[in-house]
C-alpha cells in the first residue's frame, strides 16, 4: 500500500498525543514517516520543537473531529492513524469510519463500550471491505488484559494442556495517577447512561462480542460480577486475602470476551473472565478493603451521574490535557497477573510488568508500539481486518515489541 506516512499522531497536542509522539521521536526505527496532527498548526509546531532533532522534519496536518473532509485526507495520506482524542464518543466518530473506508489502519487508547460497539455497528462491514485494522484499546485498557488471556490460550495450546475455564486478572502493584482523558471518558459516559438502552449495553458482559448489528443477548450473571469482591484462592491456591474488583473490569472484560469470540470461542466453552486487584494478603483487612472498593466504585459512579456531585468532583478531578510531572510518569509502575485452569486440571499464570506510569508513560508504549507494528510489521500480523482487539490484530508481533521495549510478558504452567 502505497502511502505518504507509516504514522500520523492525531491529537499529538494532547497530553498523552505529545507523550506517544514523543515516543516514536525516540525510538521508531530511522527512515519511519511520521505526520503530527490536530486542530491547530501553531500548537501543532510548538510540539514538534519540544520533540527535538529526530521530529524537526515531520510534517503537520491540520484536522478536526467535527470536519470529516479533514479526515478523509489525512486517513488517505497514511498507513495508521494513531489517535489519543477522547472521549472518543464525543470525538472519535468521524475518525474510526473515515480510516475504514480509507483501508487505513487505526488505534486508539478508548475505553468506551458505547464507542467500540458504535465501531463495529458502524465501521465493521467497511473495514473488512479495504482490509483496514481498527484495533481500539492500545493502551493500559486494554492490552495487559487482552495479551495476558491471550498468551494463555496460546501456551494451553502448545502444551495440549485443553482449554482455559474460569480466568481471572489480578493487578497485582500498580502506581499511577488516574487519566484527565479517562475521568472525562467517564464523565461521557455517565450521561449516556441515563438512556436506559445505553444502560442496557453496559450492563451486557457480551456487549461486545458480535459482528455489525448483533449485540449478543448475556445476562449480567452469565459472566463474574465486575463490582464484587473476590476470594482470592478460589483464583489460584498461591493467592491468599480478597480481591477487590478493578475500577475497569467493566470495560476490559468485554474486550477479552470479543477477542475470544473473533477467535470462535477457542479460548473455550467453560471460559469465564473476569478482573481484579490485590489490596493485601491479611484475610480480614484484604475483605474490609476490597468491600470498600466496591462500595466507593458504585458511589463514585453514582456521583458522576448527579449533576450536585459531579460539579464538586470535577473541582479535584484532573481535567482532560492534564497529567503528572515527567518524575512522577517516571516513577510509575504496573504488574498484572491473569490466572486460569484448564479442562484437564492443569493451573497457568501469565504476567505483564512494565515500568513508567501505567496511564501515561506505560500507554504511550504501548500505544506507540501498536502502531509502528500495524505499519511497519505488516508481512508478520494476522490476515484479519475489520474492527479487531490488541490480541487479534497484532498478537505475538505486539508481545515481541513490547518485550523488546523492556516490558515483562510471560506466560507458563503453575506446578504444586
């Protein structure tokens, strides 16, 4: 495919855009075509200068969410659009069918279900047509979760070892600050879902898992709860304490269950996911920790939904375009472990460990390796198009890169 760029940065005067911008200036491989854009040339050029020597020659493309003609040239002009403009329900329409009818690939950081089910609803049909990858969830959401499933089935697989049942994540150390792009994903969110069919598909554990137009039915206890507390041996008999439920289980899960179903359901018919995060190993003070998790999860919610609340939260919130200092990014870290059984009794756990704040420094890896891999490893990804997940679109090209960029990925047998 002949193109102009490997790689347009929508969004590059963003936060986290200049962040994964920042990224490729350092380490996409010498001769990679690199275009920065967003709405603004003068912000536009200020970023590229604070990029340094190796993006004093990357060209700037003016673009804007509300402008689709924008939009249409500059998906024309290259292989990946890579774009960190959220909440993406707000601004991210235009863009995700604007790169499916270009048959240029796409990734995002979103954690929307509303927004990936508008993609598949809306880009699906178009993008299997041009043979464009529309890979949402490049980022902290969601791709511990969906490699971490992912090099299990494969390494179940290799060993003959049957298939994967009940599976669960546990961030087990993470330290990072919440996202402005996040909190006001959130934000989006919460109107959306005082419309009681938006509400509906929140609540659908499958709500992603079917092609254009078909929305699976799943009742909300066909899959683990995404809010309760979790005994933590009945996870894996090394664990000790209570889980608490992760603050975005309810997003991450359903990406996993949609790699599972791309994949025809090889993970396997007893496969159940679900996620978590340690609060400590102390069995009395693990339960009182998690069990105010999962209240302070639903209060939380519940006060972003009330006009009252949500003003006095926004008041110490971050704000979209606001982040940590580049000591605090540094000082970052993450952990993630996914256990699971198999049908044949055997026990595995895989690992993801990076360092660098998981929200920011962390994603924009993650982020950055997403794309270089869509556009510059494109002989060795999967023959799959459509709108996909982490997993399905790259999968072990993605894991090479990012262990490659000093992340841990594993996975192996647990033995007694």
């Amino acid at each position: 495919m002949s193109r102009e760029f490997d790689v347009v940065v929508y969004g590059a005067t963003g936060f986290v855009g200049e962040l994964t911008a920042d990224y490729l200036a350092r380490h996409a491989p010498e001769g990679t075509r690199i275009a920065l854009a967003g709405r603004s040339e003068t912000k536009l050029a200020a970023v590229r200068r604070r990029l340094g020597e190796n993006a004093a020659g990357w060209p700037l493309i003016v673009a804007d969410s509300d402008s689709p003609a924008s939009l249409d040239a500059m998906c024309a002009r290259t292989r990946v659009v890579c774009t960190t403009v959220g909440p993406y329900l707000r601004y991210g329409e235009n863009l995700v069918v604007a790169a499916a009818t270009a048959g240029t690939d796409y990734v995002d950081l979103t954690g929307e279900v509303p927004f990936v089910r508008y993609s598949i609803d809306k880009a699906d049909d178009t993008a299997r047509g041009t043979g464009a990858r529309i890979v949402h969830s490049c980022g902290f959401d969601s791709v511990p979760s969906d490699l971490g499933a992912y090099l299990l089935h494969k390494q179940i697989s290799d060993d003959g070892a049957g298939e994967m049942t009940d599976t669960t994540m546990v961030l087990t150390s993470m330290r990072g600050g919440a996202s402005g792009g996040t909190v006001d994903s959130v934000r989006v969110i919460a109107d959306q879902a005082k419309d009681a069919q938006t509400r509906r598909l929140l609540l659908n554990p499958q709500a992603l898992s079917g092609g254009a137009g078909e929305t699976p039915r799943a009742g909300i206890n066909s899959e683990p709860s995404d809010i309760s507390p979790v005994d933590a041996r009945k996870v894996d008999p090394s664990l000790r304490g209570t889980l608490a439920p992760f603050f975005m289980a309810s997003y991450n899960t359903r990406i996993v269950r949609r790699s599972n179903a791309l994949r025809d359901g090889a993970y396997g018919d007893a496969f159940r996911y679900q996620e978590t995060m340690a609060v400590g190993g102390v069995p009395g003070l693990s339960a009182v920790l998690a069990g105010a998790v999962s209240v302070g999860t639903g209060l939380f919610l519940g006060a972003m939904s009330m006009r009252p609340t949500r003003k006095a939260l926004d008041l110490i919130l971050p704000k979209p375009g606001q982040g940590p200092t580049e000591k605090s990014r540094e000082a970052g870290h993450f952990v993630t472990q996914t256990f699971t059984r198999t049908t044949t009794g055997r026990r595995y756990r895989s690992q993801m460990r990076a360092h660098g704040d998981p929200g920011y420094k962390a994603t924009a890896v993650m982020l950055g390796e997403s794309a270089l891999a869509l556009a510059l490893d494109r002989d060795r990804l999967p023959e799959r198009s459509g709108v996909l997940t982490p997993s399905v679109a790259m999968g072990d090209v993605l894991v090479d890169r990012l262990r490659a960029a000093g992340f841990v990925v594993e996975a192996h047998e647990l033995v007694d």
